[in-house]
C-alpha cells in the first residue's frame, strides 16, 4: 500500500509542477485554465481514487484466498491426524488383544493403565511414546 501512496504522491507531485508552466499564460486565458485545471484535477483525483479501490480490492482478495489456503491446510492437517490416530487406535486394539494379562508385560501394563480411562487409551499413549 505504501507504494501505491508513493506513486500517487509523485503523479500529484509532477502535476504540481506543471502548474505554474500555466500561470505564464496571458491574463485572458488563465480563466478557462483554471476551470479546466480544476476539471482536470478532479479527473485525476477520481482516477487515483480509482486505482487506489482497485488495488486495495486486489490485496482483500488476496487475503482472503490466503486465509482460506491456510483453513484448507488446517483441515487437512486435522484429517491426516485423525487418520494417524485410527491407525494407532488399530495397533493398540491388535496388541491388547495379543498381550498376555499374566506376561511381566501384561501385569506391567494393568498397573500402567490405572492412570487412564481406559486400556485402550493407555495402550495408544504407550505405543506412542515406545
């Protein structure tokens, strides 16, 4: 945005300059200069205005289709780890069906879940962290 300011200070800046060019016109013309000049102004007013809306218009579009880029890669980061966690969820559920409740491994883990809700959940968290 700051360069567009800039751009829209040089232009006014340059128009600036050619003002008093047209102050050395003889007395008799200078009223229709300045009805002119003022129609001018206005016209490059407008057209500043113009190509302001514009390229703010440009940077909310682009925005916005940034934030929706970073939602769509939020939902696919929650996707891919919900389908870790079902797999997880998959693995705990074979290796409880698998363990042994009187192994070392077995009577280690009753003790280990004891913290959780439910073996299931202390299974998933061990086989997280192991």
């Amino acid at each position: 945005m700051d360069s567009l300011d800039k751009l829209l200070a040089e232009l006014k800046a340059e128009y600036e300059e050619q003002k008093p060019q047209q102050h050395q016109l003889k007395a008799n013309s200078i009223k229709p200069v300045n009805k002119m000049e003022q129609k001018s102004n206005s016209l490059i007013d407008n057209l500043l205005a113009e190509v302001k809306a514009d390229f703010e218009q440009k940077d909310l579009a682009e925005k916005l289709q940034k934030q929706q880029e970073q939602e769509q890669e939020r939902i696919r980061q929650e996707q891919i780890q919900a389908k870790k966690l079902e797999e997880l969820k998959k693995q705990a559920e074979d290796w409880l069906a698998k363990l042994d409740p009187l192994s070392l491994e077995g009577l280690w883990f009753e003790r280990f879940a004891e913290g959780y809700p439910s073996k299931l959940e202390a299974a998933i968290e061990y086989l997280q962290t192991g």
